[in-house]
C-alpha cells in the first residue's frame, strides 16, 4: 500500500509496528533540538520526524519497508493536498449544544435523542447546509477505522485555499463535536495499515480521493481551518425546532442554468479585449453567483467550477493559476449567500 500511495503522489511514512504512531526517531534526533524541517536525517533517506519525512520517492520507499516490513503508512497530508474528515465514534456524554456545531447554536427544541457520535453531528450539520453526508459519499475513499469511526479523504484544489488540521474536541477550532481535520500539519493512517487495535479499511465504493466539495470547503473556512485565517465566528442563527432541511439533488434547474449562463457568457466574451473588460470583476461576479446557486442544489458544484474555469481560461490564458484563485474564493463566498428561485445576482 505505501508504495501504490506513494506512486499516486501521496508522500507517505513509516509508522511503528502495530501502531498509528510514527516509528521512532534515530538516537541522534531524539536526543537534539533540532527543528524536524532541518533535520539532516532526510537528506540521508531517514524517517526521523515522522510526517516532515514523508517522500514520494519510491527506491526510498521501498528500503524502509524492508528494514521493517511490519511498518504501518501514515499520508502526510499537507503536501498531498488532502484534506481528511476524522469521524470519532467514542462514547462518552453529549456536550453542550453550543459545542455540537461550532458557529451554529441548535436551538433548545431540537430533539437531540439518539445523538452520540461524531457520525450524527457531521449527518447534522449536513442537512443543516441541505448537502450529501459525506459518511455515504461512496465518490471517494473512506475508510473504517479500528475503533469504529471513519476517515473521508478529500482532495483540495491545488491552487485553492489550503486548510490546517484541528481536534473535534477543541471548542476554538472544530467541524463539529468528534469531528476532526486532517489537512496541513497532520497526517493520516492509510487504508490496510494493521494495528493492535485491528484494520484500517477501506469501504465500497472509490478508492481514491474525490474533490473537496465546495460546500465543506465553505464550512473549514467558516470555522477557521484556512491556514492564513484566524478561527471564524459568523453570524447565525440556531438550528430550528423544525425538520431539518432535505437533501436536494446535485444538478442543474432551468433557473440556475439561465442565470449562470450570461454570467459566464460575459466573461467569455473578455478574450476579445485583452485589458479594460473588467475581468476579475466580471468573473468574480460570476463565481460568487455560482456559489449561491450551488447551494440551493440549482447547479452542481463541480459543474459550476468546471465552467466558469473554462471561460475565463478561455479569455485569460496566461494566467489559469489567477482565474483558479478568482473563481475559487468567488465560489466560497457565494455559497454562504444562498441564490433562490426568485431572487436574481
């Protein structure tokens, strides 16, 4: 498995025998002060540090794995751009209301029977946002932890934001109560990894990771996992005493598609002025329209990225990494503004 990860791009490392742990430091490097960035050691193809010495590099790969070959794979996930929705499945007493979604008090009226877990919170605050848990997204790898939790690996863009880890446990910085983040600065244990414990395994469906949905990209920003950010505290109001929201279906409606369209159509026809066509505001504009009508299911997320990329490297060729950057905080922005039906950009 860690020589299949590292061939998929995935820096990967060692961890000790039977453990989620990374294996130990040599002598030398547990005995300095060294900051793990600058260790020696990785020049030398070591695996002091544990993820600061992930590699892609398969030969170094390899040699490690024969001089252990009871070594599990631990993903550092900073550098593979994923970004890992830890689902805890602990037992333990339900915290206050305040701590279940981070941001989003739930009203007192809301029956909370039955809630025990990081899985009921995530399946919370996804009908809250009227999106897909992703515990049943068999669109990308998940994998069943030992202890009875789930790890949902994502794939963020690779010229967008790029989110930190934290604990479900922190009240500061969190998704939601025993749900964690493994993005950068973390790592993950990959699939087939054996420990004391049992099996990580990876359940039906994909086996590699899918793209990050825009609608928890919208939330990590929201609670302050953007590595540039400091922890978000937006405005809201509570969880309502009523039925939680449907699902909608991922689409396109009639509506959505008439108003992205001349969105997207306008920034097109900038290929025709290579200046003083208002551009980024043309295109900006468009993405934050794109957000909105995401997040009432009138347009599939990735549908909305892929054509508003498309238009505006079609108008600005020389510079896909700027467009990527516009249309991917425009898209972030607009999803926290839900477009309906009758409302128009």
């Amino acid at each position: 498995m860690a020589i299949w990860l590292a061939r998929k791009g995935h820096p990967v490392h060692p961890l000790a025998p039977g453990t989620k742990t990374p294996a130990p430091n040599c002598p030398d490097c547990r005995d300095g002060q060294h900051p793990p960035q600058e260790c020696p050691c990785h020049a030398l193809g070591r695996w002091c540090h544990g993820f600061h010495a992930a590699t892609t590099d398969v030969p170094t790969v390899l040699r490690w794995w024969e001089a252990e070959p009871g070594f599990g794979a631990g993903v550092s996930c900073g550098p593979a751009r994923l970004v890992v929705i830890d689902v805890d499945d602990h037992p333990g007493p339900l915290p206050d209301r305040g701590r279940l979604l981070p941001g989003i008090p739930v009203d007192d009226r809301v029956d909370l029977t039955g809630l025990q877990s990081g899985f009921d919170t995530l399946a919370l605050l996804a009908a809250y946002r009227s999106r897909p848990n992703p515990c049943e997204d068999t669109s990308t790898l998940r994998v069943r932890t030992p202890s009875g939790g789930m790890h949902v690996w994502y794939r963020a863009p690779k010229d967008g934001p790029h989110f930190r880890s934290s604990s479900g446990s922190s009240p500061k910085v969190a998704l939601a109560w025993q749900v964690d983040v493994r993005a950068v600065g973390g790592y993950i244990v990959a699939p087939a990894t054996r420990t004391a414990a049992g099996v990580y395994e990876a359940l039906p469906g994909e086996r590699l990771p899918a793209p990050l949905p825009l609608w928890l990209m919208t939330e990590l920003a929201r609670t302050g996992h953007s590595v540039e950010d400091s922890p978000a505290r937006p405005p809201g109001g509570p969880v309502a005493a009523r039925q939680l929201p449907h699902v909608r279906p991922q689409g396109r409606t009639q509506a959505g598609e008439r108003v992205l369209t001349r969105l997207v159509d306008e920034v097109r026809a900038c290929a025709t002025r290579p200046a003083g066509a208002a551009f980024s505001e043309k295109l900006n504009r468009a993405a934050f329209t794109a957000g909105g009508l995401a997040a009432t299911g009138h347009f599939d997320p990735e549908e909305c990225r892929r054509l508003l990329l498309e238009a505006a490297d079609h108008a600005r060729p020389h510079q896909p990494r700027r467009n990527r950057r516009i249309v991917e905080t425009g898209l972030c922005a607009g999803s926290n503004r839900p477009i309906h039906t009758e409302e128009r950009p």
